[in-house]
C-alpha cells in the first residue's frame, strides 16, 4: 500500500532513464494514476543522453535502467555523481543479481528496483530515495542481510572495479554488444587507434585475449546482460 506521502509532499522531479519506450511510458503511467505530486520532467534512452540533460539541469530523483546499451546503468551512475554529486539515484532493473545490486549501491545509487514490482513499490522507493532513504525491492533486501549476516563480506567483484578505467569498461561494453573498433571510435569521438590500444590494454589487464571470453567476463560483471 502507498505510504502517505500525498498530503505534505512537494512536486518531485524525476528523470527517467530507460532504452526501451514502452517501459519509460508504464512507468509514466503508473506515477500519474498514483501520485500527481511526482513529475517526469525528462527523459532519456541511453546512459550519455542522461549525463547531457543532467549537465544543463538536475532532477530530485533519476530512475535508471541498469542494462542501457552503449552507456550502461551503473557506469552512468558513477558519471552523474561527478556532475552532480548530491544526486538521489533510484536504479531500476530486470536483474536481482547480489553482485550488481552491490556494485550500484557502493557507486552511490540510494536504491534499487526490480521492473516486476507493484505499481506502489515504484512510487513509495521514489520518496524514499527523494527523503534521503535507501530502498531495496524486499527481495532484494533480503537477501542481501541473509548474505551480510552470514558472512559479512560483499560479493566477489574480483579485480574489476580496480584494474579497468571508466573508459576501458565503456569501450569493453561496445566491444560486447557488437561494435567494431571503428564504430566504437565513431561513436566516442576517438581515433580507431585508440581504441585499438584501449582494447588490447583491457585484454592484459584482464588476462583475456579472446571476444569470447570478454563478453563472458562482462555479463558476469553486470557490463552487458544476456
């Protein structure tokens, strides 16, 4: 049920970030049928068109999809606390995996959403998130205290987070779903050789010297998802 927040709640700002339209419309829907005092100001389909609108004005709450193509959920999230460092992230997905709700939560998102929760759950996190509270889909939530309890330790991100640039996984992403050397050089404004360099660095670092294997690290990582 909706907690009563419709009395003495202000206008709250949200952009909603998502690639696919017609998610981006239920979740319009779903905000104006319950909550009028909650406004989707903008929109984007990818993690840059985010980080653009962000650089030119803020929003109370973001709402990003985790598993955008090119610019990833959690990338974007990292990216637009450099901007806008006080920014209140709701991150929303299709995927309960342990690993990715921690990755997104240690890179600053306040909360965590799975697209199959009930119409209130989307609207009572975005004033959760909004009042300065963390949210996690319940069963998100339990069993990330089943985990902590058990054994205190965060799920193993091996030597991702610390060997690899914001660039080499943005590139490494592109690498994955597709892209050529030459597209994804197009696409960030680089020279092809540096995105050779770019790709032959990520390799060593990761000790993976076949597509293969690096599209198998990057799903295990959250980078792209099956």
């Amino acid at each position: 049920m909706i907690q009563n927040y419709l009395k003495t709640s202000q206008d709250i700002t949200v952009l909603l970030a998502d690639d696919h339209s017609v998610v981006r419309d239920g979740v319009k829907a779903v905000i104006k049928n319950l909550d009028p005092h909650i406004r989707i100001v903008a929109e984007a389909a990818n993690g840059r068109d985010v980080l653009s609108q962000a650089e030119q004005e803020s929003a109370d709450v973001y709402v990003i999809d985790v598993a955008m193509p090119g610019l990833n959920g959690i990338e974007t999230l990292e990216r637009l606390l450099r901007i806008r460092p006080r920014s209140k992230v709701l991150m929303l997905s299709m995927y309960a995996d342990k690993v990715l709700v921690e990755k997104a939560m240690k890179k600053g998102a306040r909360g965590y959403v799975l697209k199959e929760s009930t119409s209130e759950e989307i609207v009572n996190a975005i004033h959760e998130v909004h009042r300065g509270h963390f949210y996690l889909s319940p069963g998100i939530a339990g069993y990330m205290v089943e985990g902590f309890l058990h054994n205190g330790a965060p799920a193993n991100e091996e030597t991702f987070e610390s060997t690899l640039t914001s660039r080499q996984r943005e590139i490494l992403q592109l690498i994955c779903e597709g892209m050529t050397e030459r597209d994804i050089a197009e696409a960030l404004n680089l020279s092809p050789h540096t995105i050779h360099v770019h790709k032959n660095n990520i390799m060593k670092k990761l000790n993976i010297h076949t597509k293969a294997g690096l599209i198998k690290h990057a799903i295990k990582q959250g980078i792209v998802q099956i």
